[in-house]
C-alpha cells in the first residue's frame, strides 16, 4: 500500500491532467491517491475515472488557502463529502477569491511596469484556478525574468508586490469546512513556513482549536529529521499523519509516491477509512 496525499493537476498550477496524473501514479506504485489542487474540486471526477481502470483508491482532497497570524498557511482537505453544501459553497468563495487577488496581482504587477500581464497570465491559466505560478511563467514568457525562482524571487515571492495574501480566509474557517463536510484538515507541509518549532506549535494549537486534527509529517522534499519531529508533534498534539509528494509535474526533484517514510509512531490518517 503506497498512499499519496498531496498532488496537483493542471486544474491548479500542476502540468498533468487529472488522468494523466493518476497513470502516472500507478507506473510509481501510488494505490491510494488525493488530488489536491489549489482551491477547486475541478480534477477529482476525471481522477476518479481513470483510478478505475489501475484498482487506485481516490480520496476526495483539496488544498486551500488561507492566512494565519499574517503568514500564507495551506490546509488540505481529505476524505470530506464533495457536495456537501458547506464545501460546495467554500469552493465557489475560494474560486472568486483567487479571481478577485488575481486582477489585484495583476494591478501591482502593471504598476511595477508589467504590461499586459493580466491577458498573458490568463492565457496560461488556460481556465486552471489561476494563481502566482501562472503569473511566473507569464513574466518568464514576456521576458521579465529568466525562471521560476526568479519570479517568485523578484516578483511574486513573500513580500514582494505580486503576494496578495490578505485577500485569503482565516485558518480556523478554512478548517470549519472541511470538517463540517466530513473530512480532515491536514496542516500542508510545514517545512515550507520557516517557522521556528515555537512557532510551529502556536500555529497547530490554534489549528487544533480550530477542529484541525492532521499534519502532514512527510512531503516532498522534507528532510528525514524534520519528519521525525512531525512525528513527535502528531504525539503531542493527537494529530493524524498525512503524507503526500506535493508533485507538480515532473521534476528531477518531484516524483509521486516519493517523500521519506512516516515514522512508525504515527497513526495515519488512512486509518480513518480502511
Ligand atoms: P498561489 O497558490 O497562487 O499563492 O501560488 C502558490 C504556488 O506557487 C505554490 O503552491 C507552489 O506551487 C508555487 N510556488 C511557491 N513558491 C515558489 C517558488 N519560490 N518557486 C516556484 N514555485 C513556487
Ligand atoms: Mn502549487
Ligand atoms: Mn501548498
Ligand atoms: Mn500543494
């Protein structure tokens, strides 16, 4: 059993589609499989279809944005009711949301001498939930800047004009939804916050007052010692362990199914529906 928990399809800022994906999934031995693009539930019926035909169990997932204490946190969503109304509801929010912060990108960028970056990210997004990747590689087409990191670095990264976070729910709402439709809240990958350990434990106490119960112990790219300690706060804080590549697209870097292994102490958040 190779469970990934965290994915994306180019119904958000991911390269595959949502079949594509799940092929790709099994080639790498993945059987139990959450499509979780940036605020939309758009991939999961197409992922569904195609898991048919390689015996792959789909979890329902999702990887909201919101905003904790001033800094961007990601909560992923598995295992809820797709239509229950609550989240049906937040979906549609969070869809206009990221239209709204979109076109506000977009003014700053122009301020900043951007011309036309709107038509050219919307281009791109090719009808996706458009969010800063989309905008990179906009820039990186109009010739702004020469890659990725160089977008995020000069544009679109923590606080530089492109990164409109404001505009996201708070935490605990976030986490309101996914477990009023039935399902986990699983903080994302919290290597990626440069939080210190105290800090860290703030953000899960509010997360755990808020209803949350998971963390994801094991992403792509996290170190083996940060795991292990994920691990440790899961036991502190009676967290379920999730774990999951947060692919994007082929990388040297990014595989599905490869993240270091969950400790052993950690009671998965699979354990929830076998
Ligand atoms: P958004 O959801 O619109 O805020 O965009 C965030 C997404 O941008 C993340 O999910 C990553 O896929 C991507 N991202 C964030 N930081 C970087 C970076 N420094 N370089 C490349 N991609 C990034
Ligand atoms: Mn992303
Ligand atoms: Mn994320
Ligand atoms: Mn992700």
């Amino acid at each position: 059993m190779l469970a990934d928990l965290h994915c994306h399809s180019l119904r958000s800022d991911g390269q595959l589609s949502p079949s594509d994906l799940v092929d790709r999934a099994a080639e790498q031995g993945v059987t139990m499989l959450a499509l979780t693009d940036h605020d939309t539930l758009n991939g999961i019926d197409e992922a569904r279809a195609q898991a048919v035909k390689h015996d792959m169990t789909i979890i329902s997932g999702i990887e909201f944005s919101s905003v904790w204490n001033g800094v961007g946190i990601h909560i992923v969503g598995l295992g809820f009711d797709e239509h229950h109304p609550v989240m049906q509801q937040a979906v549609e929010r969070q869809e206009q949301c990221r239209y709204e912060r979109a076109k506000t990108i977009a003014v700053k960028l122009e301020k900043q001498g951007v011309e036309g970056i709107w038509d050219k990210a919307c281009e791109i997004a090719n009808g996706a939930q458009i969010g800063r990747p989309h905008f990179a590689q906009a820039l990186i087409e109009m010739e702004k800047v020469s890659n990725m990191a160089q977008a995020f670095k000069k544009y679109l990264g923590a606080g530089k004009a492109g990164d409109v976070k404001t505009m996201w729910p708070e935490m605990s709402e976030v986490v309101g939804w996914i477990r009023e439709s039935g399902g986990v809240a699983v903080i994302a990958h919290p290597d990626k916050y440069k939080m210190t350990v105290t800090k860290l434990k703030l953000l899960i106490k509010a997360f755990t007052e808020a209803g949350g119960n998971g963390l994801e112990v094991t992403t792509g790219g996290m170190e083996s010692s940060f795991s292990k300690r994920m691990a440790q706060l899961c036991d502190e804080f009676d967290l379920l362990g999730s774990q999951g590549s947060d692919f994007h697209g082929p990388r040297p870097w990014s595989e599905l199914g490869k993240f270091v292994p969950m400790p052993k102490s950690v009671t998965p958040v699979w354990s929830q529906w076998q």
